[in-house]
C-alpha cells in the first residue's frame, strides 16, 4: 500500500493459486472405498471420518493423498485483506492479468461501490490488455470450481470445518504452513471464491488504458503504464504530482519473444522507485560457481549501458536462455510421440504457450509426424482471438508481421489447416469426435487441482511413455501427490522472468532514480550498500516506510501572453525575479496553474498617472513621450523625460523599466520611487 501525496494506492491484488495444493481435486467413485480404518461405505461416512477427528487424528502419519483437504476450495487473497476498510483505498494500480485475479475479492466488499465518484472517473487502472486478458482467466476460474460446488453442494455454514482449530491442529505440518503461513498470519487471508456475477461488477469499476495514456486522479496524480516485457499486457507505473514523482518496476523481462520490450527509458530519473520484480528471486542462474546462495557484491556485477539494454530490447538472442529451453522441451515432447506416449502441457503464461506451440508444430513438420494438438479451455477460442486486436503490446517483430499482412502468430493459419484444435472443456463434442492418440494436450494448470488437467492426468499418470511439462510449481511432490504412483515422465521447467539479479544493479544505475525502494528479501541477494548514485531503502510487510521524494523545485503552469507582460524585480544577490500577484491556484493535471483576477489582468503595466503623482509628490518634475513609432517589435511603451531638479529619463517597456541619470544616488532615489509603484503590478 502506498500513500502519496495523501493518496492511498493499492499496488496489484493477486491470488495465491499454489496454496489450492492443500486441497484434492473433485475425487472419483475409487477416492470414496473404505479404507481399513473405516467400515464407511458412502461419501458422508468418509467425510465426517476425516473431518471430525478422533479417526483421522489416529490415522493422520505421513503425508499422502487422503491427507489432503476434501473439500470445497477456499483461496488465499492478499494477507488481511479483510482487514482492510475499502473505502479507504483511493486508487487500485493493476499490472498484469494475474494481478487481477483477486480484485473481485476488494470490490464486493461492503463500501467499495461506495467509493466511486464520477468526478475521479474510477480508482481501478489496468491496461486494456490485461482487463481483457485477465477477465478471461477470472471466467475461467469460476467455472472450473463449479465441478466443486457441484460435487459437495452448498456450504452449511460460512466458516468450513477445516479451518477450525482443532482440524489445523491434526493436519500434516506442510499442509497447515500453507494454510497459517509463518506465525499463523496468514489464516484470515482465506475466502470462498467470488461469482461470475462478481467478476462482471469488477470489471465495471475499473478504468483501462492504453500504452502510456495518462489518467489523471483527481487533478492532482498523474498515472501512466509503460509495458514491462513478461507478458502481453502487463506493465510498470509512473505516479506524477506536483511534488514528485514515483515509478513502481512490478515484475519485468528484458527480453520478450511475444511481448512489448521492457521500457525501461520511461522510468529514468524518477524521485523513487519500488522495486518489486519478486520474479527476479527465481533467477538460479545468478549465484556464482552455481552457488544461488551466494551474496552479490558490485565487483561481481558486470556493467550494462543504456545500449546494452537498448540492444536487448531490439533484438531477441537466437541463443539465449527461452530459445534453448524452448527447442529442449519440444524435442523432449518429440520423443516422448516417437514412444507412443502424449504430452500434457499445463502452463498459465500466454506467452510461453504461443511460443511452444510455434516451436512444437515447426519440429512435428519438419519431422514430417502428424500429431493431433488440442487446446482445452473454457476461454481458449477467446483468447486466441484476442491476440489479434491488441498488437501494440506485442514485440517488434510481431508487429511487423501486422504490417506485413502476416498473421500475428502461428495459430491462426494451424487453425485454418486443422493442426491444431480448440475446444472448451474435455467432455465437449468436438474433442470427443476428433480425439486420437498419441496426442499433445495445452491446458491451464490451476495448481493441478480443477480443469481438464485433473482429468487428463489421472488418464496418463501411470503410463511410463507419456510426459507432462509443468512450469514454476515450487512443490512438485506436493502437485503430483493426488495422482500418485506417478510413473509418466515429469519435465519441470522454469522459463526467463524477471529482471534477474545479475542485472538489478546494473538497471539502477541506468535509471538514477533518487531513492530506491527494494524488498527486504533482496538485501541477502544482492549488496547495494556502496551504492553512491542513488540511497537504497528497505521495505517489510506490515511495515512502514517513510520514503523522501520531493522534487528539488515546483513548476507553475501561466499563460505565455500573460507571463509576457510581468514586471520582475531583479534580487542580483540571490540571481532570481520575483513578482506579487493575486489570483487563483489551482491543480490540473498534476501541475499548478495560476488563474488571475480580473482587475490584475487588467494592470500588468504600470499606471502612468500615479507613478507621474509619486514623482511630483518627491519634487521631480517630467514630461511623458508616448511611442508613436508603430513598430510592432518595439518593446518600450513610453518614456518620461525628468527634467526637474536634474536631467534624467525613465523608460517604461513592456516588462522592464529602465532609468537613465548622470549620479547614480538620484538614479536610486528614482527607483525606490519607480519600486513602490511597480510593486502594485
């Protein structure tokens, strides 16, 4: 949560999806025979074995597939998330479509709607790719639990009988950390899932925007997405006011196959910076001698330019790290087909999926193997569709191919030529028509506990020939453990995200923020402590940080044919102009404008009369001489030849005065006079 300029912004609201590993999948009639311990023989006598407790307490040993949660699914927002009071929070900042996933959690909250006010437009800002990328992924969510609500039937009460106490108490010690996380704080953060109904009055309150639009919040805050590279869609923010400005770097790729490259140029030379690419903890590749462990000091840190960033934005490495990987999976994938065996690849990232499905189809021609591939999803027709009207947060290379006249990717010519085939759910028609084996499956992964995923791995679980590649599952065993024995072949992959650590210090002193704001636990990862461009400070959770980022000086917005005809008084010492004026300050757009009154409009020049009453009154004695020359780039109006006591002249321009005499002591007994006038203009 951040608090600027006396605006309180939520930063993302994600969901944890790896804590649905506690949970079992929707069981089948063979998760419900007795076991030895039970005579029960229906699913009430299982269940009421299992949650109420003296049985399982006895049983409850070692952590296998019954020691899992047989129940509805609750899911883990935001810690104390309801906590919070809604209508406190001014503005919601969404940065990828994943960071949606828990929003419809904050907005059917009591308060929230309350909270909305014409007049701020809305307080949900999210680029238009991510709403439409992320509604899609909320969609489906709801509608793969509905096998859940399905299958136990409504809830008897609003508290689940797992979360009491004493059934925490009796689960195995890995279930209940993911459960109460450290110190039991994270038990509050469990709700049941939002309706379909919820997510359409969510996507209503949010305001979309397009690449590096501004949105202004209520005069007085700037916002503004630039793409962060991980994703179609996804970004970093820039927060404008009067007094500062903030940019917030969320997680970040500088190199993209698919996506918009990182802009890492629009958050140069900002007064802060959050840094909270948590991705970039990920990077293995980092630690020196393989040791991931290891602290980074400056010494170990290569230097990288502004055009060795520049060049990987431009230019995607034939060699890197995604290509190498990408090729190894797909020719793993074509074993795996040349045995006999299918492969299931169960991945969230869109982008990752594009890519391998390319790179997959490309070897299965060149190998000349015709391999039916089926995408299974409830929104897959959808998403695929969406690829094409979104292209300016795609990659360079993409959008020459728009240009070009070339499909953006390489699904829509194998839909055309039926290599590939899309369908909604596992019991649709088409795929029952068209299903063959071996085969390659794309399906989304839901932590491995709802969707098509659950169906088809219990159908090749056991079979050694077959291969499912599985990205980012942190507990493995954990995922596997309601299929187990598994004996198919597991390909566990973890695809380039994040800035990665190598390069954070690096990328810092590319973008000279004043003040730089990273997340404790990267203090062991990296040292930044010598750091002399920019001061570092740390933040914790439920911590707070004071954060110093106010500009060195303030800008005023006046009008060029008013700003034209001031009258500035010279202060030589200090070297500055000053001049007093009467009007309105206002705030527009995240700046100050200066709106005058009337009556100072109407006297930015000196009155002619009361500087001539002034002279008289002090015993100087002159004459005006009007110009009368015409000359539209004269900047003098008139001059006043004094001809008593002394000779002297004072010549009255458009924003200046200027006084001619032969004694320097009356030349400034006539400017205190000249003064005292001017300083009613």
């Amino acid at each position: 949560m951040l608090n600027f300029c006396g605006i309180r912004i939520l930063l993302d609201c994600p969901l944890d999806l790896s804590s649905l590993m506690v949970f079992s999948p929707v069981p089948t009639a063979f998760d419900f025979l007795p076991s030895e311990e039970s005579s029960n023989t229906v699913a009430s006598g299982f269940f009421d074995s299992r949650v109420g407790s003296g049985k399982r307490h006895k049983i409850e040993k070692l952590l296998d597939a019954k020691s899992l949660l047989f129940a509805e699914p609750w899911y883990k927002t935001v810690n104390n998330l309801h906590l919070w009071n809604s209508s406190f929070i001014d503005i919601v900042l969404i940065s990828s479509p994943m960071g949606i996933l828990g929003l419809p959690f904050l907005t059917r909250m009591k308060g929230f709607s309350a909270k909305l006010n014409v007049l701020f437009n809305c307080l949900i800002y999210i680029t238009e790719a991510s709403a439409r990328l992320g509604q899609l992924m909320m969609e489906d969510l709801v509608s793969m639990h509905v096998e859940f609500s399905q299958f136990y039937g409504p809830e008897e009460s609003n508290f689940p009988a797992w979360l009491r106490q004493e059934e925490l108490e009796i689960l195995p010690s890995e279930l209940s950390e993911i459960i109460l996380g450290e110190d039991g704080v994270e038990l509050g953060g469990w709700m049941p899932l939002y309706s379909a109904a919820d997510v359409k009055d969510c996507m209503l309150k949010i305001h979309k925007l397009n690449y590096a639009e501004e949105a202004c919040y209520n005069g007085t805050l700037v916002i503004k997405a630039f793409s962060s590279g991980t994703e179609i869609g996804s970004c970093n923010w820039i927060l404008n006011s009067p007094k500062g400005d903030i940019a917030y770097l969320s997680g970040s790729n500088i190199i993209s196959a698919h996506a918009m490259p990182f802009d890492y140029r629009s958050l140069q030379g900002t007064c802060a910076l959050i840094y909270s690419d948590f991705l970039s903890f990920t990077d293995t590749q980092d630690g020196e001698d393989g040791d991931s462990n290891s602290v980074l000091t400056a010494d170990k840190l290569l230097p990288m330019s502004s055009q060795d960033l520049a060049g990987f934005n431009h230019n995607f490495d034939e060699n890197s790290e995604e290509k190498k990987k990408l090729v190894f999976i797909c020719s793993c994938a074509i074993d795996c087909i040349n045995e006999g065996g299918s492969v299931l690849i169960p991945i969230d990232r869109l982008g990752t999926v594009l890519l391998l499905l390319e790179k997959m189809t490309t070897l299965l021609e060149a190998s000349d193997m015709k391999v039916p591939i089926y995408i299974i999803s409830s929104v897959a027709k959808e998403l695929l569709a969406l690829l094409n009207i979104i292209p300016e947060w795609l990659c360079k290379q993409r959008q020459e191919r728009l240009f070009a006249g070339e499909p953006l990717f390489a699904h829509v010519k194998l839909l055309k030529e039926r290599k590939i085939h899309v369908v909604p759910a596992t019991h649709s028609h088409e795929l029952l028509v068209n299903w063959q084996e071996p085969c390659i499956v794309f399906c989304p992964l839901w932590s491995l506990r709802m969707g098509p995923i659950v169906h088809l791995l219990r159908r090749w679980c056991g079979d050694p020939k077959s291969l499912l590649i599985i990205e980012g599952v942190l507990n493995l065993e954990l995922a596997l453990l309601p299929f187990n024995p598994v004996a198919m072949k597991v390909c566990q992959c973890l695809f380039p995200s994040g800035i990665g650590l190598q390069k954070v210090k690096p990328l810092l002193e590319t973008l000279q923020p004043k003040t730089v704001l990273c997340p404790e636990e990267l203090r062991p990862q990296i040292n930044l402590s010598s750091e002399k461009s920019f001061s570092v400070l740390y933040y914790t959770e439920a911590e707070t940080l004071k954060v110093p980022y106010r500009k060195g000086s303030s800008e005023l917005k006046i009008a060029t044919d008013l700003a034209s005809q001031f009258y500035w008084k010279r202060f030589k010492k200090e070297e500055i102009d000053v001049k007093k004026l009467k009007g309105e300050l206002l705030m527009e757009n995240g700046r100050h404008h200066l709106v005058l009154d009337n009556d100072n409009k109407n006297s930015l020049s000196p009155d002619l009369e009361k500087l001539m009453a002034a002279l008289s009154k002090m015993g100087i004695s002159g004459v005006i001489e009007h110009d009368t020359s015409g000359d539209a780039k004269s900047q003098s109006l008139c001059i006043i030849h004094i001809q008593d006591p002394y000779k002297a002249s004072i010549e009255i321009g458009a924003t200046s005065a200027n006084i001619t005499t032969a004694d320097e002591n009356e030349a400034s007994f006539i400017y205190k006079i000249v003064d005292d006038i001017l300083d009613g203009v």
